[in-house]
C-alpha cells in the first residue's frame, strides 16, 4: 500500500476541539488537495503525515500560542465610538454591540489596519464615548486538540506552481472561536430591530404552498443526519420542530416522530412522522404538548424564522425529559425575506453564539456543545454545483435537560 512521503497529495479530514467556558466545541474542516512538500502546517503535524495510508489517522495537542498565535495585550485598542464605520446591508445600519465581531476595517483608525481588511476584530467593552477593540485570534489562549485523518492520497506527477495553503489558518482563521463569549460577559447580539424581517406578513400565507424541495445540498443533509445519529437512541419520541418534506433524522433507529411545521401537505410527504401537528409558533410559541413527552426535540434549517426564539426554546424544554437533547441545525441557506434581521447580520460561527446564547438562558440544559462541518465537495448532481462546487456548512448546538 502507499504512503504518504513529501512528494505526495492528499485530502484530510481536519477536526478541531476546544472548550470555551459555556460548551464544547468541534471543528471539522475537509482539507483538499493537501501539498505535503509545500504547504505549511501547524507544528508536528508535516512529520506526523508521512507514513499514514488513506483511513489512518493521528492525534495533536497544541497549548495556547503554540498552533494559533499567542494572546497579545497590545492588540487591544481604545478608539472613539466616532470612527465605527456603519456599514449598510439590505438598507439597515450595522449595530454596534458589545462582544459582537466585525471586521478590522470597520472599527476605527488603528495603525495597520486598512478599510478593507476583513479580519475579525471584537469589540470587547464600550461606554458613552469609546469602544475597547480586540485584535486577537478569536482561537487565541485556548488549548487545542486536532485529529486529522487521511481520506485519500496520490503521487504529484509534476510541481508547476498553485496555491501554497496554510492549514492551520485555512481550519481556523475563517470562524472557529467567534461563537465564545468574550471573558465569560454575555454577547449582546439583540438590536431594537433585530427580530424584525424584510416580510412581515402572514406566515400561515407564506408557507400555505408546499414545497416539496431539499433546503441544502444531500451531502449537507447526510452530516446533519450523522450528528443527530450520535445522540438520538433507537425507538425515541422526537419532535421535528419546524418539520417539512425532510427531517434529516436517521432513519434506522425506530423513532417515534411527531412533526410540527406549517404546510400539511409537506408533513404528509415526510415518510419518518407517525404524527402530524399544524401550528405556527411566531403566531403562538406555545407548543401543543404536555410536560416531558419526548426524548428529544430537533429543529433543523429554521431557526432563523422564529421572532421570538427564545419562548420557543423554552417550551423545548418544558417539553423535554430530562436527560433529553435538545439540538438546533443549520447552514447558510434560507428564505431571506421571512429570516429575522438579527440573524442575516451574524458571521456564521456568530450564530452559533447566538443559539449558544439562547441556551444558557435555559438553566435546565447542560453539557453544551456545538459542531460545525464546512468545506466538503458540493455532490456533482446538485443543481447549484455550477454556482460553487462547496458543500453546504453545516451547524449544530445542542444541550441535554436536567
């Protein structure tokens, strides 16, 4: 069998763990087209790849400033609330927050740092006047572990230039660590208009045609379904909150499924529901179930839609045994005129936070912990692989009820 040498290609499954105060948090990143001889590679990991076959895999540890650069006190600034530079999206003004990201241009004239640099930067603290800004690594001070694992690999026939990758960077710089609180201090994603959408009509109207369609790519689906797969056990009563045509749930496990969603017609269509519950939850966020009925409650590929999710949420858990799993998936396709502003606005992994955050306001649920899938090959069947060959990301937070 072949091996890996320096003269060698290959794809590698890279997954990043990490703990911040509130959850657990999983990284997992496809790396393509890995150039052994030229590319750079986070400490060990270059030496640790020789010798592996396709399906080996190995484990490093990294303490903080080792693979990511280390926390540095002069990266943080005080400048004048004056030099935020307000951006514009769909004809509302960014807010300004505490804790939120944003990127390095918009937050003042400090040395280094041009308008158009799109690094994430934090503002850590503001008062009347001035906001406290964060430079550093949103990974930086944090011990990381990383498993990589060799999916395929080939011998270069030739070195005619191409993009040298970073692999650390190309894993991290791109999200990982924005969905942490800053110092423990609750992010304040919320806005005055923040739960306001660009359609404010009837949902019950909105939804009152089915579509019979997939809201991501099937490789998208098959992670969401794997991640649930990890938690759900066989023959569990699981509500599919928010349901439609697909529920991306395994579908070998004997579930006892009830769905909740809008359209009947999409319901009826959906092969895993035993029962089938029309109710609009931005109408009434009260769930129509008693006390403790199900093992699980699962909301996929619509949490953005809810004007006020933090009811529903709670009703989650009123719903939920304890022990249960409550887990919230989602990528980064949506129907843009019925998804709250406050979410639109977010960086992806932000979105994280912001589940994250409407969890730790459930005291009830525990063992937090968040998973992102990003950077697969888009199936060559799906009608938007001329549009990008990348697969849909993938997102998921969940925590267990006491």
């Amino acid at each position: 069998m072949s091996v890996i040498h320096e003269q060698s290609l290959a794809s590698l499954v890279l997954e990043l763990e990490w703990q911040s105060r509130e959850a657990r948090h999983q990284e997992r990143y496809l790396a393509r087209r890995v150039n052994v001889w030229r590319d750079i590679f986070p400490p060990r990991m270059q030496q640790s790849l020789l010798g592996k076959s396709p399906g080996d895999e190995f484990y490093l540890e990294y303490q903080p400033g080792e693979a990511i650069p280390a926390y540095d006190q002069k990266l943080i600034y005080r400048v004048p609330r004056t030099q935020f530079n307000r951006r514009v999206i769909s004809a509302r003004k960014i807010p300004l927050r505490q804790g939120r990201f944003y990127p390095r241009g918009m937050l003042g004239n400090i040395i280094g740092i041009h308008p158009q640099d799109a690094r994430p930067g934090r503002v850590i603290d503001m008062d009347e006047q001035t906001m406290t800004v964060d430079l550093n690594h949103p990974l930086a001070g944090q011990e990381l572990k990383l498993r990589a694992t060799v999916l395929d690999m080939a011998d270069k026939t030739s070195e005619t230039g191409g993009r040298l990758a970073s692999w650390m960077e190309e894993l991290a710089d791109t999200g990982p660590g924005m969905q942490a609180r800053h110092g423990g201090r609750p992010t304040q994603f919320g806005s005055l208009n923040g739960l306001r959408r660009d359609d404010e009509s009837d949902d019950a109207l909105f939804y009152a045609s089915p579509r019979i369609i997939g809201h991501v790519d099937s490789r998208a689906a098959a992670f969401l379904q794997e991640i649930y797969a990890s938690v759900l056990k066989p023959g569990a009563r699981v509500l599919d909150l928010m349901s439609n045509v697909h529920s991306h749930l395994p579908e070998d496990r004997g579930l006892d499924v009830t769905g909740l969603g809008l359209n009947r017609e999409e319901l009826e269509a959906n092969p895993l529901l035993a029962r089938r519950v029309i109710h609009d939850l931005n109408d009434n966020p009260e769930l129509p179930f008693a006390d403790k009925s199900f093992d699980n409650v699962v909301c996929s590929l619509s949490i953005e839609y809810l004007t006020d999710p933090r009811a529903v949420l709670a009703q989650c858990i009123r719903a939920l045994r304890p022990g249960g799993t409550l887990l919230i998936g989602f990528s980064n396709r949506w129907f843009p005129d019925k998804a709250v502003w406050q979410w639109v606005d977010l960086h992806e992994f932000e979105r994280l936070g912001l589940v994250l955050e409407c969890f730790r306001e459930l005291p009830a649920l525990q063992d937090l912990h968040t998973v992102s899938i990003r950077n697969w090959w888009r199936p060559g069947n799906d009608p938007h692989i001329n549009e990008t060959d990348t697969s849909d990301p993938v997102y998921v937070v969940m925590g267990v009820a006491s």
